[in-house]
C-alpha cells in the first residue's frame, strides 16, 4: 500500500523532492554568490591594477613629452625599460607613420587599430611570445605612444582559479544533490513511520502506534500527538463496545425473559385465562424494552447536542416547584418526606436551556431517590447559587453510592451492587450526566452521610445588566 | 367516530382497525399519501391517524401541511417511529394536534384519537363541567359534589378539570402528564396514579358512588353511574 501511495504521488509532487529542490538551489545560488565574489576580488583586482599601472605610466610620460620633447620621453621610456628588472613592462613609440622611434616592441601591433582602448595581445619578444595587455595614446606632433605589461602570469593565475572555482562548483553540485537526497530519505522516512501506522490501523489493527526516535524532534512531536489521538479514538471506540456489548446483554435479559412466558404458555398454560396473563406480561416485558430503548435513543438524541438550537430562558423557581408538587404525594405515599429548599428567596435563578430535559434530568434523579430511600427518611431538593453555576441537589438517606463506583455511576447501564433487585435500567444517571454536559454543566454525585447527594450544577444565566435608571414617574408604580 | 386511518404497515393497520372497529368507530383506511390526502380531503371525519413516512410521493408531514392549507382542521394525531423531540416538535409544528410514537399501546392510541374527536366538536367556551352530581365552575374554580363544596388544590383542580372535559373517555397517565403538568416523558415512578387517589379521596371516598374509574392497562375515566 505504501509503495502505491508514493507511486501515486509523482516524482515533482512528492514533498521530498520539492524539498530537496529548494535546498539545492539555495545551496547552489549561495556557491555561485561565494563564486563571484572570490573572482572579482582575485583576478579581477590584478586587472584593475595593471590597468591603473598603465594609466598613470601614461600620464607621466605624456608629461615629459610635453616638459622636454621626444628625446626627453625616450630617455624616459628606455630608463624605464632598464629598471624594469622582470621584463614586464612593455613601451613603444611610433612616428606619424608607425615607424619605431623607441621602445622594447619591434612594431606596432595591427590589432590595436583605436588608441583608448584596452587590448590582450600576443606580442614575442626574446622568441617568446606571451600575453600583454596594452592600450595605445596619442602623442603631439602625430607620435603615438604603446604602453603594456605582460600578463602572462596573471593569465595562468586566472586559469587556475577559474579551473578552482569550476571544481569547486562542481564539488558544490554534487553536494546539493547528495543534501537534497538525505533530506528527501528524512522525509520519507519519518512519513512512512507515520503512513505505516495509519495503513495498519485503517486495516484492523487499532493497537498500532507512531514509533518515536527518541530524539523529540518535530517528528516525534508529531508522533507523539497522531498517538494522542489514536489513544482517545480507542478509547472511546472501546465506550462505544462496551455500550454495545451493555446493550446486548441488558436487552437480551428482557427478551429472554418475555421469550420464555410466551413459549411456557403455549406448551403449559391451562385455560384461557392463564395464557391471556401470560401475553399480558410478555407484552409489559416489550414495553420495558421499548422503554430501554427510548431512553438509549433519547442520549444519543442530547449528546448528539443537536437540542441545543431550542435553548431558551428557564427559570428555575417555578420549574423545581412543580417537581416538588409531582413527586410529594408519590413521596408521601412511601413514607419519605420530600423538602423544597430555595437558598436565597429573593434570587430566582435563570438558566439558558431546554425545559423539557431539565424536567426530565430532575424526575431521574427524583424518581433515583425515591426508589432508593429507607421508609421514613428524608429528601431535598435544594438549589443554591455557587459563582457562575447554579447548583441542584437531589440527597437522600438511601444507601448511597461506594465512593468507588461513583465515577462509573453515570455509565450506561451500571446498576450499583445494592440496586441490583430494584427495578431500573440503569440510564437514568446517564441521561441526567448527558443533560448536564449539554447546558456546559456537570453532574456531582457525593456522600450525603448516609445517602447520595446527586448535584446538577449547569451555567447561571447571568441577570440582564442592570435597567437604566427608573424615571422618577415610575418609582410610586412599582412601589405599589 | 369516523375515523381514517392512513398507515402503510399491513399488520399495525390492521390492528388498529379492528381495535377501532370494535371500539364503536367506523373507521376508513388508506395505505399510501396520495389516497390519505384524498379521502381526507373529500371526505369529513372526526379524527385522522397519520403515519408520517408513507410511499406514494406524499409523506404524513406532506398530506397535512395540504390539508391545513385547504382550510380543513380535523384533528390528526401523528404515529410515527420518528420519536425524538425534534420530531415530534415538527410534527405539532406542521398542525398535527397529538402525537404518538410506535411502537404504541393500543389503549393509548384509542384514548387520544377519542380525545381529539371530541375536541373537534367544538361545544364554545365552557364555563361549568357537570357530571353527575361533580359540578366544576371553572370561572369561581369551585368544586361541588351533591350540593357540598369540596376543597382542592391547584393542581387537584387542574386534574378533575382534565378528567371532566375527557368524561366518559379513557384517559391515560401519560395524557394526564401531558395536559395537567405539561411533562413530556414517563416518570419511573407512579406519581400519576397517587396525584389521582389523592384526588379520589376527595371526590369519591365521601360519597356512596365513585366516579373516578380505573381502567386497567390503560388509565383512568370519569363516569357518573349509569351515563
């Protein structure tokens, strides 16, 4: 699979290479830079110092023509020739018609055709012939003057950094491609780890992870957080299981159970009216797996948080109070007494939500209480502002939750050891946790010594900003 | 009643007709929209059950949201599988008048269809509900049986209110959830049934004749003896 992806991927559209391709050219325009600038500052200022050398010749000698005539410059230029130990220099005067008046040149070279102009010419002197850089100047009286240096030295000194710096460039090449290579393989490599794990897991294996380098570079970095990742997916992938596998089995108990009256009556019941008692209680076992599957369906339908578009205002004090007024006869009938208790009267809590499952997540907990209260004991139901939150309590004397089973409480199906007889399914805690995490609450279960304490803390609306200040006219109105 | 019943599902229609039938309605029936919309709509019934995914082009939101436009309001009760909130919110938005999820118990379905169907005779505005001896005044919101003022509460006047207007009707925990508190889901424990024996010592325990009846597997009437 792998090798399919990267074939996939062409050769200029694989990240690597274009990668690689950036690298050599920065490397390659940096040598061409380092190139330049070592030939201007070598071969280059040799040039420009002959040049100048010759230049200022120039200028003496045309001042000595002018101070003392022709002979004056040939005695000049043949002084000069004499001090000039390496033979390089290179003088020359013609009369109007090119004939040598002076100077170690036999004649005037055809190529330099304009005067003020630089020339590299071949000239042979002592039977040999090397290079010479000259330039020819107009004398009075129609005389010209040819003045030079030999640059054969300087030729082979620049031959030879011109071969350095083609090697050089060349070394420079092959560098580029073997960097852009390596970090091509880098790249590759590092991305065929990662490429290698999802290819095992989008093929079954979940339990495959990103292997680190140890050297907690960016790759690993990256690594690190794909492994996050697939820690949480598994994770909830294995939620997902055990809710199923939940599903399974609670429902299957129901069913078996409705299965087996059916199929007891028709092979045993004797009469009409103990087969008619036998449909009547498979029939209310349907209607409890029905009810099973309401309830899944309704967490599904809030955690999916798609209520969240029928938030409106709830207040509070009305909503706790009809709950109150539903479930104290039912309270009452058991024995149990059930109180109201409102902090502060003269706050009325409000709270941005959806009526309907706050009613619900409320009932659950009521219906908990109820269900699980010893003859005799006491419920409240209280509400208290705590910061930004408004806090629910639902406590009773019952027994309670283990403190270690309390994080578990809210899971699906869970039944604590000692509700293990009472009727329920064991959602109830789950829809009230999923109600609360729907309004960006939560849902605290604690010890109410003896007893649980089942607290919905949600949001507080925040009271609307105070109203601008009341027109006197309507102070005696809402005194009244 | 004359009642039309528009399902596809040979067997939940079936079912349903017969236990409509033997309720005393006369019950008609179509399997697809286009037929529902039709005999709906050329035909007055007292009440409409509706299933809402049906073949034949026009769904159950569809066919009513056709029929309210063409002015007809016999009430419809929705039976759909579709149960979350947002379904049941549509189906109320688009002018359906109850609704009711599958799978259903018959009792429930029959006690709401009859429901709706008196709704739909509109009687005016009542001021006074007599059954028997109960008299209900709803506008001094007292309560007297055989001459004698009895003392309720709020919400003990709320639920005889309700049973009264449904008198003669079967009326389920569920409806009294629904139209006294206003509670759309099924508390665990039987709050309804003490609310109602609570109310039951209070208009019947006094008295030689109970009119508030029990119903068994579906809820509860209230009948004068003999009515």
């Amino acid at each position: 699979m792998a090798r399919a992806g990267r074939r996939r991927f062409g050769f200029g559209r694989s990240v690597g290479v274009r990668f690689a391709a950036v690298y050599a050219l920065v490397f390659g325009l940096s040598s061409a830079g380092l190139a330049t600038f070592l030939w201007w500052d070598t071969v280059g200022l040799l040039q420009r110092q002959v040049e100048s050398a010759i230049n200022v010749d120039a200028r003496s000698l045309a001042a000595r023509f002018q101070a003392g005539g022709l002979p004056l410059l040939i005695a000049t230029i043949n002084r000069r020739i004499a001090l000039n130990v390496d033979d390089s220099a290179i003088y020359l005067v013609v009369d109007p018609s090119y004939q040598p008046v002076a100077g170690n040149l036999r004649g005037w070279p055809k190529v330099v055709a304009r005067l003020g102009v630089w020339y590299q010419v071949p000239v042979k002197r002592a039977q040999i012939v090397s290079l010479a850089e000259m330039r020819g100047y107009q004398l009075p009286l129609g005389f010209r003057l040819l003045i030079g240096r030999d640059v054969e030295a300087r030729a082979r000194l620049r031959a030879l950094v011109a071969g350095g710096l083609l090697w050089a460039v060349l070394v420079m090449v092959v560098l580029g491609i073997a960097g852009a290579l390596a970090i091509r393989g880098l790249l590759q490599r590092a991305l065929a780890n990662v490429s290698r794990t999802a290819n095992a897991i989008a093929g079954g294996d979940l339990s495959h992870r990103v292997a680190l380098s140890g050297r907690g570079d960016e790759f690993d970095l990256l690594a690190e957080t794909i492994n996050d990742m697939l820690d949480r997916m598994s994770r909830l992938m294995d939620g997902v299981r055990q809710v199923s596998n939940a599903i399974a089995h609670d429902l299957r108990t129901p069913i078996t159970r409705a299965r087996a009256r059916l199929e007891d009556a028709l092979s045993h019941a004797e009469g009409d009216a103990a087969l008619r008692a036998a449909i009547e209680r498979a029939t209310e076992d349907l209607d409890a797996i029905n009810a099973i599957f309401q309830a899944l369906l309704r967490i599904s339908e809030i955690e999916a948080g798609a209520r969240r578009a029928a938030f409106a205002a709830v207040e509070l004090r009305p909503l706790l109070a009809d709950l109150h007024e539903l479930f104290t006869a039912a309270a009452e009938e058991r024995g149990l007494a059930l109180d109201l208790l409102q902090e502060d009267p003269a706050e009325a809590p409000t709270l941005l939500g959806d009526r309907e499952l706050l009613q619900q997540a409320l009932a659950n907990l009521l219906d908990n209480a109820l269900k699980f209260s010893p003859p005799g004991g006491r419920i409240t139901l209280s509400v208290r502002r705590q910061g930004t939150m408004v806090e629910i309590t639902v406590a009773d004397q019952g027994p309670g939750i283990p403190p270690a089973e309390r994080f578990r409480a809210t899971e699906r199906f869970y039944r604590a050891e000692s509700a293990r007889h009472t009727p329920g399914s064991g959602l109830g805690l789950s829809l009230v946790q999923a109600v609360a995490q729907l309004h960006g609450g939560s849902l605290r279960l604690e010890d109410n010594e003896p007893g649980l304490a089942a607290t919905l803390a949600l949001p507080a609306r925040e009271p609307r900003p105070a109203p601008p200040a009341p027109l006197p006219a309507a102070l005696p109105a809402s005194a009244a | 009643m004359r009642l039309l019943l528009v399902e596809d599902d040979k067997d939940v229609a079936g079912f349903v007709l017969k236990g409509l039938r033997e309720a005393g309605h006369v019950a008609e029936h179509a399997d697809n929209g286009r037929d529902g919309l039709f005999l709906a709509a050329s035909e007055p019934f007292d009440a409409i059950i509706l299933d809402r995914m049906l073949p034949g082009g026009i769904d159950g939101l569809r066919l009513l949201e056709t029929l309210r436009a063409q002015d007809n309001h016999t009430p419809v009760l929705f039976l759909s599988a579709l149960g979350q909130v947002d379904d049941r919110v549509k189906g109320l938005k688009a002018g359906g008048d109850d609704y009711l999820t599958k799978p259903f118990a018959f009792s429930e379905l029959l006690a709401r269809v009859e429901a709706l169907g008196r709704r739909g005779k509109g009687e005016g505005p009542l001021t006074r509900l007599v059954v028997g001896d109960l008299e209900l005044d709803l506008l001094s919101r007292a309560v007297k049986r055989a001459g004698q003022k009895i003392d309720l509460q709020p919400r003990e006047f709320r639920l005889l209110e309700y049973l009264m207007r449904h008198a003669g009707q079967v009326v389920t925990r569920t409806m009294l959830l629904e139209g006294v508190w206003d509670y759309h889901f099924d508390p665990q424990t039987n709050v309804i049934d003490v609310h109602v024996s609570r109310l039951r010592q209070k208009i019947d325990k006094p008295y030689p004749t109970g009119l508030i009846h029990t119903v068994r597997n579906a809820g509860y009437m209230l009948r004068a003896e003999g009515s």
